[in-house]
C-alpha cells in the first residue's frame, strides 16, 4: 500500500505543518486477495473491494502493466476496468469487472504479470474537525494480477517444486523452466532467512547476497494462486 496523493484542508502547506492538531488517515478500503489470476478462456473476471472504514469514499480503480508511477490516463492495457471511479459507502462492497479485449497480442506460451490499483480518496471529515486543521491521505493497494493463456489450465500449482538451483560466481540462481511466474517470499539458507522476489517464465533470478555451496541446502517459500505459503526444501547444483 503506497500514498498517492495528498488532500489538504484549505490552509497554506507551510501553515498546515507548524500548526497540525490531529492527523487523519483512514485506509478503509480493502481488495479481496492479494492477487488476481485471469485465466485466458474467460471473458472477464469480477474482484471485490470493500469499504471497511466509517465513512464513505470515492474509489479509482486502474490496471498498469508495471509502471508504477504512470497516471490511468497514461497507460494502454488489453483490458477493460469498470467502474474506474465510483462511491463505496461504509460497510459495502463493489465489483470490478475486468474484460480481456486484446488479449489475443500477448505471449500464449506463458503467464503475462499487470498490476491492479484501487485508490481511496476519503471525503470531508465531519462536523467535529471543522475547526480544526487535518491532513487527508488518499492511500492506494496496488496487486499483482497474472494472465494466464488458455493453454495453461494445468500446472501452476506444480511449477514452484520445478525450480532449479545452482551456485554461480554472482551468487545463488533460481532458474524457473516454467511458463509461470514463480512468487518466491524467503528462502533459507545456511540459517540464515532473506526476503526474495519472483522470478519471471523461461526466466531465472540470481541472489547475489547468498552464500550457497553446491550440495547444500536452499528451504523456498512461496505464495500460491490463492495467497496462502507454501514451502520446500531444494538442493542447490
């Protein structure tokens, strides 16, 4: 979860910050997941958001292909979001409708990775901070969502357990043979645990931090199309 933006009652900047009385942050709204997987042989998908806070918001919703800093008017995906902008009251849900309509141009041999963006713009505090200066942030969730073609109904559960491991002058490589992406979280090694990052399809990854020596031991964890850890031990090569 990252700020987006900042909303500021109307007083100067400078004034706001010598003089702050209370600070408001009310990150109310939450995805449903902590990824999204949009299998190629359906139309569109449905992900639910919720407002969990007291208040209502307004909510703007977005797809990226990685560029984490592009504004939604600035970014082309083969896909359709709606509602883009809409209100969520206290306590109630939304469905975004996500609908594929060019996917036929992207890779059909492997997992292609966007990200999904929920925006929560809180609305004006209530009677009770009218006399008083407050500084609103409007906070952004931001998920991984995975195409995956059509052609790879099966296996995906399975490919974290075909990784390969092999000890280069870099450091310890993870080599994924898989169409996959693999969303590694730690491994282990020697006792000593490091947080890691996914490695892509066809694709490998090397940890130029960790000292492995072939024969020994690398425990991998990672998180699977429904959020959950999974582990297992590999032997580095």
């Amino acid at each position: 979860m990252d700020v987006r933006k900042l909303i500021f009652s109307p007083v100067a900047a400078a004034c706001l910050i010598s003089s702050l009385c209370s600070f408001q942050v009310q990150a109310g709204v939450v995805i449903n997941g902590t990824r999204v997987i949009y299998p190629g042989n359906e139309k569109e998908i449905t992900v639910q958001v919720s407002n969990n806070g007291q208040r209502p918001v307004l909510v703007q919703s977005w797809l990226d292909s990685g560029d984490s800093g592009a504004t939604p008017d600035e970014i082309t995906t083969p896909f359709i979001l709606t509602p883009p902008i809409n209100r969520l009251d206290a306590g109630k849900a939304q469905s975004l409708r996500i609908s594929g309509v060019s996917t036929s141009a992207l890779p059909q041999d492997r997992e292609s990775l966007f990200w999904l963006n929920v925006l929560e713009i809180p609305g004006r505090p209530g009677s009770e901070m009218k006399n008083e200066n407050y500084l609103q942030l409007a906070v952004r969730s931001r998920i991984k969502l995975f195409w995956r073609p059509a052609a790879l109904r099966e296996g995906a559960a399975g490919a974290p357990q075909a990784l390969g491991w092999s000890v280069t002058e870099q450091g310890l490589k993870a080599i994924n043979p898989t169409p996959y992406f693999i969303s590694l979280a730690t491994i282990t090694v020697g006792g000593k645990t490091m947080d890691v990052d996914m490695v892509d399809p066809f694709s490998h990854r090397t940890f130029p931090h960790v000292k492995a020596s072939r024969g020994s031991t690398v425990q991998a964890e990672w998180i699977d199309d429904y959020g959950a850890i999974r582990s297992q031990n590999f032997t580095v090569k």
